[in-house]
C-alpha cells in the first residue's frame, strides 16, 4: 500500500505543531466565513490569501490553514440556513428545507448538531474516496499530451457553469475576458504584449489582485446597493438534548449523502449544489412515507449537509490531479497553490508529495477539529451572526486593502483592486459569472503553453489538437457541457425551485 | 427591457476587435517566426469573445435594474472613498486612513457617525498594532511618524 505509507507521512506533515494550530486557526476562521451572511467561502479563501503570504508560512503551512479555511466555510454554511433560513452560500439551499422548521420548533441546537455530524460524515467519505481516486487519476493524466491539456482546459471552462447554470454564453463572454487578462505581460518568447509600455504591467496582472477585487469590493458595493445595513435579529439557541440513538438514526442518510456529493463533486460541472440536491431528493424518495420531509426531519438536515461537504472534498480531486478546479473556491486555491511555486497537476503527486499528503491529512483532521470545534462552540457563531453587516464589511475591505498593499507595498495594486471590484460589480449586474474570469487567469498561461507546444509537436498543423481518442472524448464532453445547460438546465432549476417553493408553503 | 447585454455585447465586440488589431501588430519574436507566435492565442481569444458577444447582442437576457437614485449616489460615495483610501494611505499613515475610510463606509452603510468612525479607528490601531509588531510588517505611520519608536 503505497498510498497508505504517503497518507502517513503526510499526517506527520500536518501533526507538527505549527501546521496543527494554524489549520485549527482556519477552521475556526473558516466556520466564521461560512456563518457571516455574505461572505462566501470563495470569496474569504481569497481575501487570507495575501494574508498567508504576509504571514510569511511555508507552503504547506498556508495550504494546510487555506484548506482548514475551505473546510470550515463549508461547515459555517448551514448555521444561517437552520436559524434564519437563509443559506450563506447556494448550496446550503437545500438545509433550509428541514433545518429552519426544526429551530421553528425549539429544535434549533439539534439540527445544528445533526448538520455537524453529518457534515463530518459526508466530509469524511469524500476524503477518502480522495485518497483512494487522486492518486488512479495522477496517474492517468500522466499520459496527457499537451493537445490533451489544452482539450482538458476547455473542458473545465465549459463545465464551470455547471449543469444548473443559466446562460453558458455568458460563461464563454467571461472565460475569454479573463484568458485575455491573462496574456497581459511578457510571453514566453520574450515579446510584450499589452503592456502599453507601463511598468508595472510588464510581468502581467497579479490574479490575487484580480481575485480579491472581484470578489471582496465588488461584494461591499453589492451590500450598500441592497441594503442591507443592519443586523439581523437575535436568535437564541436551546440546551443541546440529542441521544446517541438519534445520531445512529441519521448515519444511513449521512452515509448515502456523503457518496452521492463527493461523485458530484468529482465530475465537472455538477458542483456543491448540485450535490446537496441529489442526496436531498433521493433521500426524499427513499423514505418518503416513513419521514416528514420538509416539516423538520433530521434526515431532511444531514441529507443536504453530508451531500454539499462531500462534493466540497471531491471537488479537490480534479484541482489537485489535473490542475482544473470544478468550483469557485477550488480555483481560489487554485490560485494559492499557482502563486506558491507549486504547479498542480499529475507532478505534483511525485514533485511535491509531501504537500499534496499534507493537505489530504490535514483534511482529515480539520474534520475532527471541526466537529469538535463546531458542537460546543456553536454559541458562540450564532453571537457573531448578529454582526450588522454595516460594521463588518467596512472591516473586511479593510483586511483585502492591507493584504495587497502588503503583497508589493505599493498603491498601484490597490487602485487595480478597486477597479477590478468596480468591474465585478458590473459583472455581477449582467450575470456573467465571475468564477470563469478568474479561472482565464489563472490558466491562461499554462492553456497557451500547452497549445504552442501542441502546435509546435505538428508544425503548425492545427487538427493535432483532435488527434487523439482521449483527445476527442475531451472535446465532446466540452461540448455537452455548453449544450446540456440549454436541455437540461431549466428543467432541473425549476425542479429546485419547486422544492423550495413547498418547503416554504407547508412551513408557514 | 434587454438594452444591457446589447450595450456590453457591443462593448465587448469593440474589445475583441481593438484586442484582436493590436495582437496583429505584435512583433515577431526573436529568433524569427514560427509556426505559433505570441499572437496565435490573442487572436483566437478575439474571435471567440467576439462570437460570444454577438450572441449576446442577438439573445439578450432581460436587464437587472441599475440603482439610478440615492443608492446610486451612495455607490459612487463608496467608490470615491476606496479611491481615496488607497491615495492617502502613504501620506496619511495606515491609522488614519482607515479611521478615516472605515468610517465613513460604516457610517454610509447606516451606522451612527460616532459607532462608525470608533469602529474605524479602534480597528485601524488594532490591525497596525497587529502587523507592526505581531508580524513585523511595516504599515505606513505617515502623520503618526513622530510617534515612532524605533
């Protein structure tokens, strides 16, 4: 068992005392993203990435905190879904369904209890089935070829809007506008391009710059147009009464939730939401008459739960393996691993093992912490929830302006933040996904090294791009990943809506 | 009303188009040509934006409402004020700045002037205090600097 004697090793990387306190660190501070009503976990992942850097931490020292951050976000999700019924994040969606009705009926710490379980569960059997499929698949894609690559690019660009998401064109409008940002700088053969003779945009357009802007100021200016200035209302949280029976009742669904997500979260373009809807609906039809879905069932809580964090783990395997991240925040650490020095791919597994285990241990372990940190300490969240947003995002805009101005001390990088935020804003008007653009940056460079060398390899001749069977089985799948949005979309969104819909009629 | 996507459509195609001119007039690398230069990709970028936005132009989604009021103002305000952060944040000193542009965001987004601007400076000393000392990055004093210990 060769996976077995790394996993070892990298639980010895993530013990050592440092790498442990920081990773309970981002737990801690991920679980709070999670929580805060408007600060999705891409988007806080992003704005610590300059602050690991500042921090001066090792490589795996900050992707150990970065992941623990992941994780926990993942966690702090559902705790304004159960108690306010609203999701922190689009795949905490479905948790509202069953996780409100309960904290309705004074259940409110058991349903948050239930949802920790289950979503150490889902977690857990996702981080597994990473351990067991990263390294197959490493192994697979060592038989790439640039044309290869460059078809596997496309096809995360055309999977990124997922199944569910709403106009595919739009995703195509913001993957060039990001992959053009990216050919800003001096290429790989010595020529500038773009620059217009300034300075500071010679080695191109730093994407934390980009990342941070788009998703931290383009949210403060989403915030002051809705409104949504003050805090919300204090709910307070019963003395926590579950037995050991009631969580064995829930282990099945958590079980099955936790499977469900992570092949959602492995497979391009099905995504978190995607992952808690499934495990909730099957969960519905499977027992269906024997529960009382919708009105507050423990089952209907872990379902969602151990679904989402499943897919939020598998979505790890194809960042880490092929270097194309399925999700927004997995191209955020996407981005963490870029500017480390660290190139993700098939490499990595034998270049930088001790990182990569690192990180899967510290997965594991940033579960138990996170369970442990999450039952007792839930108080202590649901006080910060009742931070008026007023107070906290001027705070937050704060940290991203002293996390880039201390990446390069220099106040140019802060004035492109602004204008990246101005532009998100506008972005995020029309509905042209933002998650796109910054995966053109990020992989924009490494997408036109892979096509000149495919290019180069043939003379010039273009059809080598489609030479091969792997080759064309990546383009195909590309293809149905812009087609599929048009059949299936509207069909599968209005099936979640409907969801909702009776969810929030038989509750009220 | 669908006239957003049409004007960004048409933007966007302006983009392609001066985007795909200048990748055109880029130098040939050193050492000669060869058979991909460093406008191939430019180029097919342009003309895949360029397609996509047509469609957009001859598909629109329907628009979302810009906040053309108060809110509107308000927006700019915000802008101004990050502009401004970013400008004063050597000469004034990290302190005073964020005091400064905290405050007024809290106190636009709805808090009490005096909870807005306490908020800006308790949490403006508590992050320099942090980063000077804690991680030992030097935040600009810039006003401050008399109170320099070094």
């Amino acid at each position: 068992m060769e996976t077995l004697g790394f996993l070892m090793d990298g639980f010895a990387v993530a013990l050592q005392p440092q790498n442990l306190m920081f990773g309970l660190f981002g737990a801690f501070l991920g679980t709070l993203i999670g929580a805060l009503p408007g600060l999705g976990p891409a988007n806080g992942v992003a704005i610590l990435i300059p602050l690991a850097f500042t921090l001066g931490l090792p490589p795996e020292t900050a992707l150990i905190m970065l992941t623990a951050v992941y994780a926990g976000a993942m966690y702090g999700g559902r705790i304004s879904s159960i108690l306010l019924n609203i999701p922190g994040d689009e795949p905490a969606m479905m948790t509202c369904l069953d996780g409100y009705p309960m904290a309705q009926k004074g259940k409110a710490a058991e349903a948050l209890a239930i949802s920790a379980v289950a979503s150490f569960m889902g977690s857990l059997i996702a981080t597994v089935g990473l351990i067991l499929l990263a390294p197959m698949l490493a192994k697979f894609a060592l038989t790439f070829g640039p044309a290869e690559y460059f078809a596997l690019f496309l096809l995360a660009f055309a999977t990124l809007g997922g199944i569910t998401g709403k106009n595919p064109m739009k995703t195509v409008v913001a993957a060039a506008i990001g992959l053009m940002i990216a050919t800003v700088g001096i290429d790989s053969t010595g020529v500038q391009r773009f620059t217009f003779n300034v300075l500071e945009l010679y080695e191109g357009i730093d994407f934390i710059i980009a990342i941070v802007g788009l998703f931290a100021i383009s949210e403060l200016l989403f915030f002051i147009e809705e409104r949504a200035g003050s805090g919300k209302e204090k709910i307070t949280v019963n003395k926590l009464k579950l037995s050991f029976k009631e969580i064995m009742h829930i282990m099945p669904t958590s079980f099955r939730g936790g499977v469900l997500g992570f092949i959602a979260g492995v497979l391009p373009g099905a995504g978190a939401s995607l992952g808690s809807f499934i495990s909730y609906t099957l969960e519905k039809r499977l027992l269906g008459r024997k529960g009382f879905f919708g009105q507050g069932d423990p089952r209907g809580v872990a379902a969602p739960e151990s679904g989402n964090n499943g897919a939020s783990s598998g979505a790890l395997v194809p960042m880490l393996t092929l270097g194309v991240p399925g999700s927004g925040t997995t191209a955020v650490l996407l981005a963490l691993l870029i500017s480390l020095n660290i190139t993700p791919g098939p490499l990595m597994f034998t270049q930088n093992a001790d990182i990569v285990w690192g990180v899967i241990a510290a997965l594991l372990i940033g579960n138990f912490l996170l369970l442990l940190l999450n039952i007792p300490m839930v108080g202590i969240f649901v006080k910060l929830l009742s931070v008026p947003p007023m107070f906290l995002l001027p705070i937050v805009t704060m940290v991203a302006f002293v996390g880039i101005y201390s990446i390069s001390n220099t106040t140019f990088d802060l004035y492109f933040m602004v204008v990246f935020g101005v532009a998100g804003y506008i972005f995020r008007k029309l509905e042209i996904p933002l998650v796109p653009i910054i995966l053109g940056l990020l992989l924009g460079p490494e997408m036109e090294k892979n096509l000149r060398h495919a290019l180069d390899i043939s003379d010039g001749d273009w059809t080598i791009l489609w030479n091969s069977g792997l080759a064309i089985g990546l383009w195909i799948f590309a293809a149905l990943g812009l087609i599929l949005p048009y059949v299936v979309g509207p069909i599968l969104r209005r099936r979640m809506r409907q969801q909702v819909g009776e969810a929030s009629s038989t509750s009220d | 009303m669908t006239f957003n996507d049409r004007i960004f459509g048409v933007l966007m195609i302006v983009l392609a188009v001066a985007y795909g001119w200048g990748a055109s007039q880029l130098p040939e690398p050193f050492g000669g040509s060869e058979a991909v230069g460093p406008e191939t990709f430019p180029l097919l970028l342009a003309a895949v934006l360029g397609l996509s936005s047509l469609y957009m132009i001859v598909r629109p989604d329907p628009d979302n409402a810009w906040p053309w009021n108060r809110t509107g103002l308000e927006l700019i305000i915000a802008i101004v004020v990050l502009v401004l952060y970013a400008m004063l944040l050597q000469p004034l000193g990290f302190i005073i700045s964020t005091l400064l542009a905290v405050g007024t965001l809290c106190w636009r987004m709805g808090a009490r002037p005096v909870n807005a601007f306490v908020t800006g400076g308790v949490a403006g000393v508590v992050v320099f205090l942090l980063f000077n000392f804690g991680l030992d990055l030097a935040l600009p004093l810039g006003l401050l600097s008399f109170l320099e210990v070094s």
